[in-house]
C-alpha cells in the first residue's frame, strides 16, 4: 500500500511540477523577449511619462501595447500583477517531488555504494546541503561583484566554475541518476531562491515607495533584472538535468560530470542566442549565430563521443535462453523489488505469466536502456543482460 500510495504521489506532484514550470518559464521567456524587443515610445505623452520602452504585438486575433517604465509609472494603478506564485508553486512541488521520489528512499535512489557508501541520513543531509550551499555561495559572489565594473563577466565566470565543482562533486557522492537530478534541484532552488529573496522584495520596496511619496531607488531595478537574466541562462540546464533520468548512457557513463558540464554549457548557449536574436533583428547586436553553433557543435561531439561501441556476443549465453534458464537471474536480481512484497511501481516479476505480461518493458529497461535494477543495485552483470536479449528476442516463450 505504501508504495502504491507514493506512485499517486508521485505521479500527481510531477504532473503539478510540470504545469507550473511551464507557466512559469513562460513568463520568464517571455518577459525576457519583451525586454529585448522594446524600442524607445515614440508618443510624447509616454516619454513625458517616463517609458522607456515600448512594443506592439499581435497574439489570437487582438493588438497588444506593452510599455516599460524607466523607474516607476507616474501612478500605481488600482490593479497590478505580481509574478511569484509561478515560481514558488514549482519550486514547492518540485521539492515535494524530490521528497516522494528521492528522500523517501535514499538506499535505492540516492546511494551507489560503488561510488560512495553513504549512510541514509547523511546522503539526505548531503543532498540537501547541495541546494543550501550552492545559493550562499552564488548569492555571495552576485552581492560582491554584480555591482562593480564588467561586474556581470565576473559573476558569470565565478558562477560557471561554480557549477563545474558543484557538478563534480555532486558525481563523485551520489549514484549518476540522482546526481544528474540535483544538480538541476540546486539551480532551480538558486531561481526561486532569486525570486523570492532579492526580484519580489526588491519590487515590493519600489511599491512602498511610490505608496509613501518617497523617490524609487532604481538599483532594486538593476538587481532584480540582474538576477531575472540568470534565471533565464538556468533554465535548460536544468530542464535537461530534470529530463536526464530517463536516459541512462548519460549519468551513467563513467565521464558523467563531464556530460553533465557540456549539455549544461550548450543549453546556457543556445539560450543566448535565443536571448540576442531580438536585440539583432532591432540592430542593437550581431547576428548571435555564434553561439547556437558552439551549443550545437558541444552537442554533436557528445553524440559522437557518447556512441555504442560494438558488442561482441557474450560467451556465456547460449545461442537461444529459455525462460528455465532466465528464472533464476529474474528471482536473485528482479524479485527482491518486483515481489508480492514490494512490487514496486505496480510490476510484480514472480511469476512466468508477469514476466511474459511485461516482456517489452523489462527489455527495454534492462537492456536497451539499461536503466534497472536501479543504480544496479542488485549486481546484473553484462552476461545476465544479455539472457535477458536473447530471450526477448527468441519470442519471450515462457511454458
């Protein structure tokens, strides 16, 4: 019943995860596009207002009208938009997602004893640190250097190394798949973190102000908008850190840190791309073209790099393997998690009639992707692997 009941949990807070990404990534894309698309108003009565930007834009069939404010409207209007909720709402069912599927047990999906032989409670504590401790030392390096000169070059070299040691490290203590997971948890934690302690406080002073008659200091302006940027060059890297679990030959391979550097570097570059284009159609930049070919050139040299080198047959397999002879592998590899006791996921594997019933699913998992036993935490060697092959492919004939 328990892991029945957190299979819903699972399903259902990823399925919240989701949602609330997307709506906030949204806005966040979007609000980035507006501010690189926006040129300086051309109606006397905005400039006197104190626009500094504007845009027109058509979407489902009606004319929209955006306007940036220098500092402040010359009057708060009755109604405004707070954008908060998005951010915190995935951060609170990523994190919930994080505790059902992670924390909840840390032996099988944390912990790879090859790696690191953690005890439960300090791989919770560890994992968890992660996320305190990559904010501190990121938000310390933007309060240090983010106002001073070429202040933005500093912190995003000191941040990228930052994200190397971090991904590193993270490698080196926790099994591939969790490692790959919370390198992403530790961005978005840094993104919400953003959010909620420096872009909406910031916003709610600028409120106050206006409210009390006292002039906007601009600079909750510049650090907001600060912080917003890098917000945007984290979202693909942790958009495929959170996509990674369901491709093994990335956290599994033995140079995993160095993938997870590279994909993280290409999404950072590709979005700069994405982020420049606008301000080059407007004649503000260079064609960033540059970019998207150093992102795509990272990803093509990890395809070629990361390809399948050729399997010889294994010796020990039998030409054909007979369900007589994959029983054995099946109880002593299989069954300690997909039995009458546990059957994790749904999936019970004690019998002939299940294992034919879920054939497909236990070749593509065990085989193809290679993705159970999870963490390989019960031993399949490459031999047993290939038991599993043959038969698949003999027809998955059980008696």
């Amino acid at each position: 019943m328990e892991t029945y009941l957190l299979d819903w949990a699972n399903l259902l807070l990823r399925w919240l995860h989701v949602i609330v990404a997307i709506a906030w990534i949204g806005s966040s894309f979007y609000f980035v596009f507006l501010d690189s698309s926006l040129t300086p108003p051309e109606d006397e009565q905005l400039k006197q207002d104190g626009v500094s930007g504007e845009l027109w834009a058509l979407h489902g069939g009606g004319f929209y009208h955006p306007v940036k404010f220098k500092a402040a409207p010359p009057k708060l209007p009755e109604h405004l938009h707070w954008f908060y909720w998005e951010s915190y709402s995935t951060w609170l069912s990523g994190f919930a997602l994080f505790l059902v599927s992670y924390l909840w047990s840390p032996s099988v999906y944390l912990i790879d004893p090859r790696i690191m032989a953690w005890s439960p409670a300090g791989a919770i504590a560890a994992a968890l640190a992660f996320l305190v401790v990559f904010w501190l030392a990121y938000d310390t390096i933007c309060r240090t250097l983010g106002q001073t000169k070429n202040g933005d070059a500093k912190v995003g070299a000191l941040v990228l190394v930052l994200v190397c040691v971090a991904a590193v490290a993270a490698t080196h203590m926790f099994a591939g798949r969790a490692a790959f997971l919370l390198m992403g948890a530790m961005l978005a934690t840094s993104m919400s973190a953003n959010v909620f302690f420096w872009i909406i406080p910031g916003q709610r002073t600028m409120v106050a102000d206006m409210k009390a008659g006292r002039p906007v200091d601009p600079i909750h302006g510049i650090r907001g908008k600060q912080r917003s940027v890098h917000n945007t060059y984290f979202t693909l890297p942790v958009l495929f850190a959170m996509l990674s679990n369901h491709y093994s030959f990335t956290y599994a391979h033995p140079q995993n840190w160095l993938i997870l550097i590279a994909i993280m570097f290409a999404g950072a570059a590709i979005r700069q791309f994405f982020v420049m284009r606008h301000g080059y159609k407007l004649g503000r930049n260079p064609h960033p073209w540059k970019y998207a070919a150093v992102g795509v050139a990272v990803l093509l040299g990890l395809i070629v790099w990361l390809k399948p080198a050729p399997v010889a047959p294994a010796a020990a397999a039998p030409a054909a393997v007979t369900y007589a002879q994959l029983q054995p592998v099946v109880a002593q590899r299989c069954v300690m998690c997909h039995g009458e006791a546990l059957q994790s996921k749904g999936v019970r594997l004690d019998s002939a009639d299940a294992v034919k019933q879920h054939a497909q699913m236990i070749y593509q998992q065990v085989v193809v992707q290679k993705l159970m036993p999870l963490n390989n935490a019960t031993g399949l060697t490459d031999e047993e692997r290939a038991l599993f092959a043959q038969w698949f492919q003999g027809g998955a004939v059980v008696p």
